[in-house]
C-alpha cells in the first residue's frame, strides 16, 4: 500500500518520464522511433495508472 507521499513522488516521477518521452517523440523524426517512444509513454501512463487504481481500491 502506498502512502501519500509515495503517491506523491510517484505521480511526480511519472509525469517527469511521460513529459520526457513525449517531447523526445516530437524532436525524432524517423516515424518508428517517434512511435515507440509514444507507445513506451502510453505503456508507463497505463501501468502507474493501475498501480494508483490497485492503491485506491485496496483502501
């Protein structure tokens, strides 16, 4: 079970990685790449995302 402030640092961690990924996605030109950098920033969005649901739904 997480507490507040691990929810927190991880909320804030998570955005850090997606706001990375996503402004990599658009300085890369070539289109796979580009693809799998938003498909990585999905896949870490939907997991962190389960991980707060499982937390929430634990309580």
């Amino acid at each position: 079970m997480l507490t507040v402030d691990d929810q927190l640092a991880l909320a804030v961690s998570t955005l850090a990685a997606l706001v990375l990924l996503v402004s990599a996605a658009w300085r890369i030109r070539h289109p796979a790449l580009r693809s799998a950098s938003l498909a990585t920033a999905a896949g870490v969005a939907f997991g962190v995302a389960s991980v707060f649901t499982k937390t929430v739904a634990a309580d």
